[in-house]
C-alpha cells in the first residue's frame, strides 16, 4: 500500500497518523523533495530515504501521535559523519528537512433529528473537519436533496436512515461521539436519551457527551423517567440542556439558526465533554 492509500484508511479507520515529507533538500540526500511516508502508532507506509534520518522521524512522528499532537513541526538532518546519529551514521553529505503533519482523528459528532434547527447546525458543522452522523426517522428530512447542501464542506457526512428505531443507529457510533438529541418528537428524544445512556454504561468512553435541545421543564420530566428506566444520577448529570444556551454564549435569539450557532459554539468549545484521553 502506498502511503497515499495508507493514509486515506488510518483516517477510515479513525486511526491517528503522521505525514512526513521531505520538504527541503540541500546537497546529496537519499530522496527528493516531496517524498513521503505515512506513520501511525504500530506501522509505516512510503520512504523518505532510510537510515537515521527515517528512524528519527519515525520516532518524532509517534512521539507526537502519543501526545495528540496536532501542529506542524519540521525536523532538520545533517547527513554526515559529523552530525548527530542516533540510528546509524548517514554520509550522503547534505542536510535534509522534513515537515511532520499530525493528522488527528476527526472528531465525531451525532445529530439526532434534522428538522429546522438540526438542519441549520449540520450546514454549520459541514464547514469543518468532523465527522457527522445525521439520523432522522422521518425520510424527507434526510432526503438526498435536502442535504446535499452538506457535502460542500469539508466533513465527512454519513446518513442513517432508521425509520422505525432511529436508536438503533447508537451502536454504530464512532467512540467517543458527541450526540445531540432534537427530534421532533419528545418520546423519540427519551428513547435515544435512553439508548446512549445504556450505551456508554455498557462501554464507557463510548458516547463522548450527550446534549438534549429542549426547556428545563422538559429535562425534569425526562430525568425522572429515565431514573425509573434505572439510570443513575452521575450518568444522568452528564447530560447537557438546554444545548444552545445563549446565557452561555452570548447570543440571543430563537430563531432555528441562531440556535444551531449557539450550539456549534458549545460544541467546538468542548462543553460537556470527556478530556481526549478519555475519548478514545
């Protein structure tokens, strides 16, 4: 597999990797400028040249994997016996800098019910690099057609068009996945309340957090309920709602799109999630 391919699936498999490349050369050196390999925790696709040069950069690339790095770093290499070998001396004769790229694990974010506030938050997540995952037991809100406007943007976007038990789509859910529950139908919301909370009970580290769209009343009445379905009161504090609060952001407003902002703000601040560590 070449390291394009490689790439392409450690980010299929939300794997976190790093693209090294040769980004400047000066003198002899064992590759050329755009040479690349690509690194993740327990393998290695595509060369940059071999010997002590690769080696360090293999190693500075893990490195950074380990600490969830995610900015850039460039790496200079003497090649020669007079410069620093850690691996094996390199006497190419010229000196060789590398651009290591940490490509992170996209995060992952559910939206349960796409109706006029959903929508307007999924256009707003579409614009950045995330994974969404739309669910909505009705079809014409997950109509092709009334999406497409999604697929412009750079997140990776995947329907689930579960009609009759739209919880069922939980378990599919990427670790770590923040879900955010709006039907528009209350019952369906206690029932997906119900599935993630059960979900990450049986799994911890599952479900990274979970927000419900609706009043304060509504969230008394659903904990009590979801108390007699047998959730305990840690599990149920970690629900957040309202989502979209605009004492916490600043913005006022109830129109479906100036909600769905206020929501995006919460959620790419990280309110309410687990720390990365405890994510993964």
């Amino acid at each position: 597999m070449d390291w394009v391919s490689a790439l392409a699936a450690a980010r299929q498999r939300r794997e976190p990797a790093v693209l090294v490349t040769v980004s400047d050369v000066r003198g002899h050196a064992p590759r050329e400028i755009g040479a690349a390999m690509v690194v993740t925790a327990d393998a290695a696709w595509g060369s940059i040249g071999g010997g002590n040069l690769a080696e360090v950069a293999l190693r500075r690339a893990r490195t950074l994997i380990a600490d969830g790095a995610t900015a850039a770093v460039v790496h200079r290499s003497q090649l020669s016996d007079r410069g620093p070998a850690e691996h094996g001396v390199q006497c190419c004769g010229g000196e060789v800098t590398v651009l290591l790229q940490p490509m992170p694990v996209r995060p992952a974010i559910a939206i349960f019910g796409l109706g006029h506030v959903g929508l307007e938050l999924a256009l707003v997540l579409a614009r950045h690099e995330v994974e969404l995952h739309l669910v909505d037991s009705r079809a014409e809100a997950v109509d092709d057609a009334r999406l497409a406007a999604l697929r412009e943007g750079p997140a990776v976007v995947h329907v689930h068009r579960l009609a009759l038990l739209p919880e069922l789509a939980v378990a599919s859910l990427p670790r770590g996945t923040q879900a955010l529950v709006m039907t528009h139908d209350h019952a369906e919301d206690l029932a997906l309340l119900d599935a993630l909370l059960r979900h990450d009970a049986a799994t911890p580290g599952a479900i990274g957090s979970i927000g419900v769209i609706g009043s304060r009343a509504k969230w008394v009445r659903f904990r009590a309920r979801l108390g007699e379905l047998g959730h305990a009161a840690a599990a149920l504090d970690r629900v957040r709602t309202p989502i979209g609060d605009p004492d916490r952001t600043g913005l006022q407003g109830k129109q479906p799109a100036v909600i769905a902002l206020n929501v995006a703000v919460e959620l790419l601040a990280g309110v309410g999630q687990r720390r990365p560590h405890e994510a993964r």
